[in-house]
C-alpha cells in the first residue's frame, strides 16, 4: 500500500497565531520564484501578484497559466526532465501524490509545526493534503460534495429535503412521474457520474468499510455492499433518474438541465454556487443538502471531499520558501487582497468567511464539520484503477457489464496496478 | 439534359452540400452573440438569442488577450513557414531532381517526422530545450515547428515536383544552368501551386499548435492564439460565448491566408505546365 | 564531375540537419524507453519486450484502440478522401463564386479540433441538440439515438463530425493537383468522345497519382494519430468504445506515469504507419 492517508491528531495547545504572523520576508536579496497554475485563474491571480510583488520589491513571481489537462501533463514532462517551477498549482489524492512520493516537493510537515498550522488551517485540509506520509503542498481551498437542488421545483410536487435515504428515493419517484428527472450528472470523465456512486456506497458499506475500498485494502470483487451500490445505480439509470445520454456528457454542461428545469438535483461542490451566478441564473431557487447516507445519526452521511494545494519544489532555498508562504498568506487575506472575492471558495483557513459571491454556500463548512469527510474516491484510488470504475459505471447503466461483476472489473484493474507499482 | 438545367442541377447541389456545411458554423455565429443565460435556456443551438450580445466579441477580444497572441502568432507564422518551405522545397528538389543515392529511404525518413506522435517528443525536447536556454525562445520554437513539418513540406513538394518534365533541367544544364539555378529560376517558380499549399496548410497548422507551445513557451507574453481561447473553458464550465466568439476572431488571419494564397495558386498555375 | 557528387547533398543538409535535432534524437529516445519500465523519475529498470508483450497479451483496452484506428483508416481512406476529391472536381470547374463555395469547405478546417469538437458535442446532445430536432421535425422522432452514449454507433459519430472538418484539407490538394493536368488533355479525350465521367477515371485519375500519394499519406498518419477530437467529444467512452492509440498512450504516460508503455504504444503507431506507408510510396515510386 503506498498511499497512506497520515490522520493528524489532537489539536496543539499553542498560543493563537494570526494568518501569516510567523513569516517575515525581511530578506532583501532578490528572490525569484516560477509558478505554474490554471488558465482560467489568470485574470485575477495576475492582479494579485503584481500587488504583492508592489508590496515586496524584492521578489519577482513569474506565472506560467495551463489548462487543466495540460497543467497535469505538463507537470508529469516537467518532473521527468528536472525543469519543475518553485510552486505549482495542483489538485489532491493520486494526482498529486506523484510528487512527494518522487521526493519531488518540500515537505511541510516540520515546518507546519514550527508555525503552527493546525491553529491556522482546517484539520481536514491538511489531513487531505498529507500523502505519501508527507505533507506535500501548501492548502489552497477544499470542495465537499453536497446535493444542489431547485428549491422551486421541490416546492411545485411538495418534496422535502430528503433525511434519510428512503426520502431521497420517494423524491426522485415524485419528480420522475412528474416529467422531472431527478439528477443531473456527465459521464465523459467518468468523475461526476463517480460522485453518485461513492455515495451509494459509502451508504451501502458504512464509513469503515468505504474507506477500505479506497484505500484498497479491502477486495472490490467480494463485497455486498460493492454488489448493492451498482445495483441501485443501475436501477436508477434504468428508471431514467439521470439525464438522456449522460454516459457521454460533458459534467460541466449537464449543470445546464438544472438551470432550464429538466433536472432537479446535482451533485456538486461549493463552487456551484458561483457556476450558478456566472451562467447568470438566478440564485434564489438553489439550494443544497447533504447527501443522505445515513453514516450520521441524523441521517447524513460524510461527504466526499477534496482538497486543492500549492505543492513547492523540494529544491528551493530557504529565502524563496519564506517568500513563498508569505506570498499564500498575502494570497489568503481578505483584508490586504483587494482579488479576494474571484479566487475559489471555501479556502483551507480556520475562520474563514465566503465572499459575497458565493453567497449560495453559506453553512456549508458547518454542514461539513457535522457531517465529516471522506476522500473522494478518483482521488483516494490511483488514476488507473479509477479509469476501471469509469469503464464498470458506463458498462452498467448500458447493460454491458452486470452490476454484480463491476466489482470484479474494478479488482482487477487494482490488480494490475499493484503488479505494475510493487 | 440542356446546358442550363445541368447547370442548375449543379449549382442546386453544391449549394445545399454547402448549406450543410455551413450549418455547425452557423451555430458558432448565433453562439457567439449569447448570453450565458440565453445558452443555458436549453433553447435549440439555433435558437435566435434573445438579446444580440455583440459585446461577446469586445469581451472575447479583451479578456482573452487576442490581441497579443494574435500579434505573436502573425510573427511565428510569416518567420516559420516561409523558412520551413525554403528548407523543405531543397530537400524536395535533391531528391525529385538530381542524382541522390536512396532518394526513397531519403523520403520516407523524412515521413518519420510526421508519423511520431508530438506527445512522445516532449519529454527530450523539454530537456534538451531546458539545457541550452531555449525554453521562452521563437528561435527553438521555430527549429520545433520546421522539423516537424518537414515530413509534410517535402511530401507535397515532392509529389509535385515530380510531375515537373524532365525535359525543363535538361534544357536549362544546355544552357549551363547550375543545380542553385535551376533550383531558383526554374522549378521553384513552377512549383507555386505547391508552395501556396503548403503556405496554407502550414499557416494554419501552425496558428493553431498548441501542445509543444505549451511545453516550450513558459512566458506568457511570447504565447499565441490557443492560449487565448483556452482561458474561456475553465475548470467548472465554459463560456461559450466568448469562446465563440474568440474562434471567430482568431479565424479571420488564416481565413485570409487562405483566400489570398489559393487565388493566387489557381490563376497564377494556369499557362506554366502547359508545355 | 567530382563536384557533382556530393553537391546534392548540400540541398538536404539544412532539413535534415534540423529534422535530425528536433525529430530523430526525440523518436530514437522513446523508442529507448519502450524497452523499460519507467515512472518519469527516479531508475528505469530494463524490461525487454515484456511493455509490448502486455499490451498485446493482457492489456484490456490496446487492442480496442487499435482496432478503432484501423477503422479510422479505412474511414478516412473512403470517405474523406472520395468526398473531397468530388469537391475539388467540381470546384475546380470555372464558375461564379467558386471561390466562396471553395471558402465553405474549407472553413472547418481552419477551426481547432478542440472547437469542432465542441460544435459536435452539442449537435449530437440527445437533448437539444440539432439531429435530434431533425428528426422530430421530419416526423422520424424513433430514429432519435443517444448517439455519443451508444458503443457501436459513437466512434463512428465522431468520424462525421472530423469528416465536416477535414475534407477541406485534401480538396485544397487536390484543387492544386488537378491544376498541374493540362486542360487539353482532357480536351482531347472530350474531342474523341469520351464522356466526362470516362475522362475522369481513365485521365484526371492518373495524373492524380502524385496527389493521391500525399493526401492518402497524410490521411493515414492523421488517423493514426487521432486524438483532440476523440478527447473532446467522448474521453475515448462509453466503455473504451473510442479509445485510440494516442489517447491511450496520453492515458498511460500522463495520468498513469506508465513512460515505458506509452512509448512502447507510441512505437507500434509508428511501426504501423511505416508498414502501410512505406509500400505504397515504394509501389507508387516504381517508375523512376
């Protein structure tokens, strides 16, 4: 098993430490750090840095934006021809693994404790953030699944937010004999039809067990409630409870039935509540609940997170490390960063209140401290083995592969992994 | 059948193939001038928008720095392309028309270079590139982009230069032409048509390159036209209106490239091979 | 005469002097690593042929890709090539606004394949998109499809929407093929009778020869290749139904960090084109 989720424990009885109050960028030397993040954050992380680098003189941040798929691949020709920049944008789980697991970026985990970042960030980002027994990036922001739905067309056949998973099924019985599919959901990557089964399953196989299954230590191929999870999924797409053709649609699209009303429901992280003002729809008919997986007394269940960080090359020296982490918590400051409001919500920090813009979300770090977390599972398994899963959720709802042989497809892929990486 | 209904019969099919192949260009327009709202409507792609948003292309313009990587993409392309057809129409011509052992191994090496899939490149290039300082360099770029469009270049060039009689050369050696001369005077002149093609084609190719810019262009400033469009399609959504809208302004360059170059190919071809 | 010799090579030396650094060195080193087993950092352990022997034995998804480009030849080797030949021909003729309709069928090929690939997507959304509707409105609303969802159908989909976009390419070729055939050799077989659909197969054809070489060439790499569009309008589902080549070997480089087979796939697509090109362009080559 390579990957091990290091849980950090107990809560340092230290002195409270303002945001950023351990980092003094006094050095005066210049310093020049290269950082590759995503196009679309272009915009206003250009504006930030220039302020920053306004503020310190001395340093010199040279942004290099990618697309999401080639930020990945670039990274990968990055790493195997030694060109690595000093930061790099990144997501959580098995894409970033990679790198610490190559010994490729710095490890926080000393440096975490001199300045006290478990007063600083939330324990689940850094929990998320911790790979390889290493903790290998800087945390950026978390996304915690919840079910979004049209408040308006709950109302119209008088549906309740669901607490158990038996009121979720009646509601999507309601909607469906109404001419209102339930879910919205895109099956291109694979990844947001997933986010329908982890749920499933960690209904179907309680906490314990579903975190097992991601970590692979337990067998795909031999668990009921691995059966029982493709089996209501399969029942779900043949009642027609996803949109026409979602096996090939875009997941980015598909928000789209929800918008026009054809869909009620969709799976989603925080930043739906943004999505929803940027597709210029209006607010107020949207909310969200958490999934009833019945994994919580109260009928939630943990919800699927992942988290997004900074990972930072493990040869930068000591004064582009300090400019570094004073250049995130510049970043991370609502007061000093006039940007704030663009960058994505919620951030990793302790105490941290949403923007205006996403307005939307407000609660949700709440409803995620009560609920608790899972990994989500494309991150908690490694790509290769989630590729399976992708290949047994679309032979399912196309009744290619049985429900109870999906397991088996998934094991095997798990199998070959474990030969290929020994 | 008359003249004329043949040529209505004629004109009346072209023209519907071509209404055809207008029709997902005619979405792209009506696209363009959307709202987000509009488009997410769930309305018909060709649906009327309800309010003609012209400014997607003020925004698109803006927002996507057309501006400057369209300027950058005009240098790459009128430094690149004319250097590769020069390098590739040589080579064309040693082995179309002077005494060249193995002019088919010769050829089909040259073919190799379109045959390889640019992902596997990558990982070399980026460290050779990275070694001798010409990562963010429009002169590494351009030796990239020639060697991998020499395989095409001398593809076409020597299909056409083969079709050029032998009979020209030997009058011109009468005449006590050289092998540059001839080259220059000669068959280059000849192979307008060829090179107007490849001008096209390679023009566009390479406006639209994308993959090995990315690895080999860190600095933004020194970024072409893709890049600009990318930005429109984030992590969570698209907005199509202003990727539409993009398209269509970084297509008018290589749509005028196209239409100044294939005129000139056509009328330009017409007396020089009758013989 | 001793000078003649070698200066012919002197034409080649700057292509190949180029096509060496940038071209060669690139494919020689990943058919080098072909033969390890790699993870893009670290020691590459040495594996023979064992890369390419899983991917023909035990590996659940090459095979599918490889049938899918084998498919994609025969495809583009039909259906773009006869539909953009019957372009230029017509084109080719002189008549009023030749030069827009030329324009039309070009346009596509100016768009990236990433943007054809979303036009595609959404014609073929089984919600609103656009054949859909046609259907409906000709009253043919059973034939409606979840065209991108439906394994046997979706690969061939995809061609459609890469047919729409390549054919401009060849039909510029051949427009400039059939420039170099003299007008009055078809002139004369019209003066001994020849209908022109006889004139078409027993000249124009022939001395398309050259042409064909180029654009079959070209239509065999670029399908081999396929790749963006693939990406785009699938992911290479449902069910690795559209997987190819290249988006496996993009899969097992970049998200798997599988260097030695990615390289090993990148050599088989390369072998491949060498064995169906190279006789070809020997065959066509005889003359000389």
């Amino acid at each position: 098993m390579k990957r091990t989720l290091c849980v950090l424990t107990g809560t340092a009885i230290l002195a409270s430490m303002l945001c950023g109050a351990a980092v003094t960028a006094a050095a005066e030397e210049p310093v020049e750090i290269s950082f590759w993040s995503l196009a679309q954050r272009k915009d206003f992380e250009d504006e930030i840095i220039a302020a920053y680098m306004e503020e310190n003189p001395n340093v010199t941040i040279t942004p290099t934006y990618y697309s999401t798929d080639d930020i990945k691949a670039n990274l990968k020709v990055a790493a195997s021809s030694n060109t690595l920049p000093d930061m790099w944008y990144n997501w959580g789980g098995s894409l970033a693994s990679y790198y610490p697991e190559n010994g490729l970026t710095y490890d926080f985990t000393e440096y975490a404790k001199e300045n006290g970042w478990e007063e600083k960030y939330l324990g689940s980002a850094l929990e998320l953030c911790t790979l390889e027994g290493q903790l290998c990036g800087i945390p950026q922001s978390i996304a915690m699944m919840a079910v979004w739905y049209r408040q308006d067309i709950f109302d119209q056949y008088g549906i309740e937010v669901p607490k158990t998973f038996e009121e979720l099924e009646a509601a999507c019985a309601t909607l469906k004999e109404n001419g209102v599919t339930p879910f919205a959901t895109g099956g291109q990557f694979g990844w947001h039809v997933m986010r329908y089964i982890q749920d499933l399953l960690e209904y179907y196989a309680g906490a314990e067990e579903h975190d097992a299954l991601g970590l692979m230590q337990s067998d795909w191929s031999s668990q009921e409630a691995v059966t029982k999870t493709f089996e209501k999924y399969k029942e779900w797409s043949d009642k027609g409870y996803f949109n026409e053709g979602f096996i090939t649609e875009d997941p980015n699209d598909c928000r789209m039935y929800l918008y026009n009303g054809t869909c009620a429901m969709i799976i989603d992280s925080p930043t739906m509540a943004q999505q929803i003002v940027g597709a210029e729809q209006d607010p107020a008919l949207y909310s969200y609940f958490a999934f009833p997986s019945e994994t919580n007394e109260d009928g939630t269940g943990r919800m699927a997170a992942y988290v997004k960080m900074t990972q930072v090359n493990a040869n930068v020296t000591d004064a582009q490390l300090a400019a570094i982490t004073d250049f995130w918590s510049y970043y991370y400051d609502s007061e000093r960063n006039a940007a704030f409001g663009s960058i994505e919500q919620p951030i990793a920090l302790k105490g941290a209140e949403l923007p205006e813009s996403y307005a939307l979300a407000e609660g949700i770090m709440e409803l995620m401290d009560a609920c608790g977390i899972y990994t989500q599972t494309d991150q908690a398994l490694p790509a290769e083995v989630a590729d399976q899963l992708f290949a047994a959720q679309d032979g399912i709802a196309l009744g290619e592969i049985a429900p109870a042989d999906a397991g088996t497809t998934v094991q095997n892929g798990i199998v070959t992994y474990q030969a290929e990486n020994q | 059948m008359s003249r004329r209904t043949k040529k209505i019969c004629f004109y009346t099919a072209l023209t519907l193939l071509a209404l055809i192949w207008l029709l997902p260009v005619v979405t792209v327009f009506i696209t363009a001038l959307k709202s987000q709202a509009d488009f997410y409507s769930g309305e018909s792609l060709f649906s009327v928008p309800e309010v003609w948003k012209w400014n997607n292309f003020a925004d698109a313009w803006v927002k996507g720095r057309l501006g400057m990587y369209m300027r950058n993409g005009l240098i790459i392309c009128f430094m690149k392309v004319p250097l590769g057809i020069l390098v590739e129409s040589l080579a064309a011509f040693a082995i179309t028309r002077l005494k060249v052992k193995m002019k088919n191994g010769i050829f089909i090496f040259f073919l190799l270079g379109m045959m390889l899939p640019h992902q596997m490149a990558l990982i070399p290039l980026n460290r050779f590139f990275s070694q001798f300082g010409l990562i963010n360099n429009y002169g590494g770029l351009f030796l990239v982009y020639i060697g991998f469009g020499i395989g095409y270049g001398i593809l076409v060039m020597r299909g056409f230069m083969r079709t050029i009689p032998r009979e020209l050369d030997e009058a011109a050696y009468i005449d006590g032409c050289a092998e540059g001369r001839l080259y220059w005077n000669i068959i280059l002149p000849i192979t307008k048509p060829a090179i107007a093609t490849v001008f096209i084609i390679d023009f566009l190719n390479t406006w639209n390159e994308f993959l090995l810019q990315s690895i080999l262009v860190t600095d933004d400033a020194l970024r072409t036209v893709p890049n600009g469009l990318i930005s429109f399609m984030g992590e969570y959504g698209t907005n199509y209106g202003l990727l539409n809208a993009g398209v269509l302004i970084s297509i008018v360059p290589v749509l005028l490239v196209y239409l100044v170059f294939q005129n000139y190919f056509v009328e330009g071809m017409a007396g020089a091979v009758k013989q | 005469m001793k000078k003649k010799k070698w200066k012919p090579y002197l034409f080649i030396l700057p292509a190949f002097v180029i096509f060496s650094a940038v071209v060669v060195i690139p494919t020689v080193y990943s058919l080098y690593l072909s033969f390890f087993s790699w993870k893009g950092v670290g020691a590459k352990e040495f594996v023979g042929l064992k890369n390419y022997i899983n991917l023909f034995t035990v590996d659940p998804v090459f095979l599918t890709a490889l049938r899918n480009n084998l498919i994609w030849i025969v495809l583009n080797v039909v259906f773009t090539v006869s539909v953009s030949l019957l372009l230029a021909v017509a084109l080719s003729k002189s008549f009023k606004g030749r030069v827009v309709y030329r324009a039309i069928f070009y346009i596509p090929y100016m768009l990236s394949l990433v943007v054809v690939g979303v036009i595609w997507k959404w014609m073929y959304n089984p919600n609103m998109g656009f054949i859909n509707e046609i259907f409906d409105v000709a009253g043919l609303g059973g034939l409606k499809q979840n065209w991108l969802s439906t394994p046997k159908i979706a690969l061939y989909c995809v061609f459609i929407a890469a047919l729409w976009q390549g054919v401009g390419q060849p039909m510029v070729l051949f427009l400039a093929g059939l420039q170099t055939i003299p007008v009055s050799l078809t002139e004369a077989a019209r003066i001994d009778g020849a209908g022109s659909v006889k004139a078409f197969f027993y000249i124009t054809l022939p001395m398309l020869k050259e042409t064909f070489v180029i654009v079959l060439a070209t239509l065999i790499i670029a399908a081999m290749k396929v790749y963006d569009i693939i990406k785009v309008m699938t992911g290479g589902g449902p069910i690795n139904a559209t997987e190819t080549l290249a988006s496996y070997m993009y899969s097992q480089t970049f998200s798997y960090s599988n260097f030695g087979k990615g390289s090993a796939i990148a050599s088989v697509m390369l072998l491949m084109m060498v064995f169906i090109i190279v006789p070809y362009v020997m065959y066509t080559a005889r003359d000389e």
